[in-house]
C-alpha cells in the first residue's frame, strides 16, 4: 500500500497537515544507498518519489531511466518508475519544501587525519534548511558517529524548525539491495514515540520486520555491526599469514574447522577487506572511543597491512624487478564496479614500486590505465587474484596465480 493510500485514512500524527507535491524526498537520493530505496519505495510502494542530489551527471542519468552504477535487479524498475513519473532526479534543493517525508542519506567520510566528519549530515540539511517546514518527518539513514542524531536535533531546533527526527540507518550489502530492502529487519530510533510510529508506518511499505530503538542505540549498533566484520575478516586474515609462514594452504584448515562444526559455522575465507564502510565505521567507533578500541586498531594493521603481506611473499618466490605482475580485479568487491577504497589500489602502487611491470585488469571498472584480461593473461608473469570476480573461476593458464580468496581452485597458498 502507498504512503498516499496510508495518508488518506491518517494523517500520520503529524503535528501539521501540507498537502506534498511528492510522497518522499530522499537528500543524497543518486547515491548507492539512496537510488536502490527511491527505486524500492516507488516500485514496490507506488510512492511519488524525488531525488535530490548535487551531482548533476547522476541526476541526468537517473532521469533519462539509466543506473549510475551496477545494482543488481534495479535497471529495470528504475526505467519504468521513471516512465511511470513515479520517480524523478533533481538538484533544486526546494524540492524538500514539497514532502512530508524526507530522507537524508549522504556520505559519512573520514578526513585526512582519520577522523569522523560529524558534519556531513547536518550540513545536507542546512543546504536546503530555508525549504524544510514544520511537521516534516526527518529520517537519517546514513551510518554516523554516536551523537550525529542529538546533532541533527539540535540544529534543527536552532533553525526553528518543528520537525521529527528518527535514524533509520540502512543495513544493504552492495549489489543485493533490492532483495534486502525488503528482506532485511528496519531499525527505527527515534526520540518520541510519535516520531517513530511515523517512521515505523512509512517503513513498513517494504517490510514488516521493524526494531525499535533509541537514536544512540541504533547509531552504536550500525557501528558495530560492521566493525563486528571487519575484525572477523581481521583474524582470518592473520590465520591466512600465519598458516603461510608454515607453507600450509589455509583455505583447507578453514574448511576442516567449519565442516559440520556450527561454532566455526560463520568463519570467513581470507580476502581484501575493504569498501566504503567497513575501515571508516571502524575508525569512527574507534574516535567514539577515545582512541582507545585496540581490538579495532589492530584489525586495521592486519587488514590494511595485507596487501605489503602480499607482496613481501611474491619477493620471496620470484625476483620481482624483473617480473610482470597481472591484477585481476579492481572492484572491492566480487561482481561490483565499486572501487571506493578498494584495496587492490594499494597492491597496485606497491607493486609499481618493486616490479618490473604492472598490469591491471577488472571486468566491471572502466579505467584509461586498466587492459584487457586477454592482454594481462598473456603479458604478466605473475597473475594476482585481488578480486574474487565470478570471471576469474578456473583460470586457464599454467602462469603461477597468487589467490587468497581461492577463488581460482588452486588453493591460498601464497
């Protein structure tokens, strides 16, 4: 049922009755996190849906029915949400005069120094704070530091603006969000009771699954849902070192600890941690606590360190100025063409320091630097799996392949 339909049998305790031009505007809506939700409300919701978003090129790409990057089962529902007028892009920021229901899902970056950026959302708000009105329903659904929502409050407050705020983080993995979107359980946290029954009524278009949370509770429990792994990637990480110190193959212990054993059940392979969130919430959690997580510091040492791991174990077998080195994979991840704090950047400028010639190749990345798979196949000596792509399964080639992820059948040993 839409959110219109619910509003014509309640007016959703709002404290102030606008009659909106559209049912939701979601702040940062072009985004990874923002697009697959306008797609969802709108698809599966029937909500009139708009995009406000500072990046011009997303907002004519959306507009025009096309993603600005893979996600898997959203082009479709995308071009006829579009079609349908369902769904629209803008970078007017008086777009959020016209909604109750507005969503604010932008980038929560660390700085140069590491360091939490606790502005980055009320900053959003205060780009277009003079459109927002009173009775608005303000969901934050960007993962932030502890306090960002009490934050946002405040400013609000200041600018005289008689609004609810809830967080209502997002909680998708990348490339499987129009499945979680409605699989997954929403945590909604809010101050007042009325704000998260607003808040709750308007999720419940995609789910029935909602836990109800204070703002702080909710904040610390995105933080350590995915610093929880980060550290488990951490310490398979370390066994991953630990078993090539001794020239045993990991990969084969870890699957004799999980065989039929449920207390193993949930350890991972070895690999690249890496992407958009997991070191950067773990650095937040990190700066919640004083600098004081050293159960987090250490993961980022292992996990940060892999790659000159890596490389100091190709120096050991081969003589590595005199070596070309083919890259497979520049994704952070399997299947995606995300490359946001990918960790095969980093084996890349290592290796460029220490081998004769750097190849890098992914099947999903554009990039002027990259070359063809065929081309690496055929010029590298040395080939290094750093994305587990579907595309790398049993590589035909009788070149040595480093693999972690073992993902190429050949075992991890490196």
């Amino acid at each position: 049922m839409s959110l219109t339909n619910l509003e014509s049998r309640a007016d959703m305790n709002s404290p102030r009755s606008v009659r909106s031009a559209t049912d939701v505007v979601i702040i940062g809506g072009c985004g990874r996190v923002g697009l697959p939700l306008g797609i969802a409300l709108a698809a599966h919701g029937m909500l009139s849906v708009t995009l406000y978003d500072i990046d011009a090129a997303a907002v004519d790409t959306v507009n025009r029915g096309e993603l600005p990057f893979a996600e898997s089962g959203a082009a479709q529902p995308l071009r006829e949400a579009v079609r349908d007028g369902l769904l629209r892009a803008t970078t007017d920021g008086t777009c959020v005069a016209g909604t109750e229901n507005l969503i604010v899902v932008v980038g929560t970056p660390v700085d140069e120094h590491l360091n939490p950026d606790l502005g980055a959302v009320p900053r959003a708000l205060e780009r277009c704070a003079e459109h927002l009105h009173d009775g608005q329903l303000v969901m934050l659904r960007s993962t932030v530091h502890p306090g960002v929502t009490a934050l946002t409050e405040r400013l609000l407050e200041r600018l005289g603006k008689n609004v609810d705020v809830v967080f209502c983080p997002e909680r998708i993995a990348e490339g499987a969000a129009m499945t979680e979107l409605f699989e997954l359980p929403q945590l909604v946290a809010a101050r007042s009771e009325r704000a998260g029954d607003r808040a709750e009524k308007f999720f419940r278009i995609l789910t029935d699954k909602i836990v109800r949370m204070r703002p702080e509770e909710a904040e610390l429990a995105k933080l350590f849902a995915n610093t929880w792994r980060y550290v488990k990637f951490a310490t398979v990480n370390q066994f991953w070192m630990m078993a090539n110190e001794l020239e045993l193959d990991f990969e084969q212990i870890r699957k004799a600890i999980t065989y039929d054993y449920p207390r193993a059940s949930d350890m991972p392979g070895a690999g690249f941690a890496a992407g958009p969130c997991l070191l950067k919430d773990t650095l937040q959690l990190a700066a919640f606590t004083g600098n004081n997580f050293v159960l987090g510091h250490a993961a980022m040492l292992v996990n940060e360190g892999l790659p000159l791991y890596l490389v100091s174990r190709l120096e050991r077998r081969f003589p590595l100025a005199e070596t070309r080195v083919g890259v497979l994979g520049m994704g952070f991840k399997a299947g995606s063409d995300d490359v946001r704090e990918s960790l095969s950047f980093k084996l890349r400028r290592i290796l460029m320091a220490k081998a004769r010639e750097t190849l890098c190749t992914d099947p999903y990345v554009s990039d002027p630097r990259f070359v063809e798979l065929s081309e690496v196949m055929r010029r590298a000596d040395v080939l290094i799996v750093a994305t587990p792509h579907p595309e790398y399964r049993d590589l035909a080639t009788e070149k040595p392949v480093v693999d972690l992820w073992g993902i190429a059948g050949r075992g991890v040993r490196v």
